[in-house]
C-alpha cells in the first residue's frame, strides 16, 4: 500500500525542512548538528567539493565511509 497524497506532501515538506535547516547552520558557521542524509546534503551543499572539505565533519574517516556507503 503506498503513501497517500497527505502523507506524500508531509513527508516532502519534513524533508524541506530538514534540508533547510541544514543550510541555515552551514551558513551560521556551526558543525553539523545531526546525522541525518537530508540535513547533511544541506549542511554541506555549496561548501568545497573535495575529500578534506567533507572529511572534516566527521569524527573519523570510518565514520564518514559509514555514512558515504
């Protein structure tokens, strides 16, 4: 059974917000806050591609394979 259109647009606009709150810290300046996929797309959109530039937001490289696989 799938999602019904209510469910759809709530979970879009969860997603949304998420993102955007991800934006709003990256721009303020602050670590990343949760571990989340949507916030962290967020978080690090705009920011220097590279492997340093993600790299350091995270606590370990194994971490980040975690995350990234």
């Amino acid at each position: 059974m799938g999602l019904s259109c209510g469910q759809f647009c709530m979970l879009n606009r969860l997603r949304e917000i998420r993102y955007q709150q991800g934006c709003r810290d990256r721009d303020a300046g602050y670590l990343p806050k949760m571990q989340d996929s949507v916030y962290l797309e967020g978080y690090l959109k705009g920011r220097p591609e590279g492997l340093d530039g993600i790299v350091q937001f995270f606590s370990s490289l194994e971490a980040y394979v975690q995350w990234k696989y």
